[in-house]
C-alpha cells in the first residue's frame, strides 16, 4: 500500500509542481516558500491514495 501511494505521490504531485510552478522554474525565481509548497505538493495525492485504500480495505472485510 506505501509503496503504490508513493508512486502515486510522485507521478500526480509532479504533474502538479509541473503546472504550478513552471514559469517559477524557467526563470529560477522561486522562493523558499515555493520549494516548500513544492515538496507538500507531493503529500496531497499521496494522502488521498493511502486514505483511499485503507478505506477500501476496510470495506471489504
């Protein structure tokens, strides 16, 4: 379960710095506050993906 929330983080919180902060990236004008924006981005989709399945599995027992 880690493990596929892990890649699920990853993929979806990278498609979503992507579009947040490309003009940020290109002009290398981001800010401490955007990197960590950035690395929490990666904690939403890994969240939902854990939240989800522990949800499911429990369901289904």
């Amino acid at each position: 379960m880690v493990g596929r929330s892990i890649k699920v983080g990853l993929l979806v919180g990278t498609i979503l710095v992507l579009i947040n902060y490309t003009d940020g990236i290109i002009a290398a004008e981001l800010t401490t506050t955007d990197y960590l924006k950035m690395v929490l981005t990666y904690f939403v989709p890994y969240c939902v993906s854990t939240y989800a399945t522990v949800r499911a599995l429990l369901k289904g027992g």
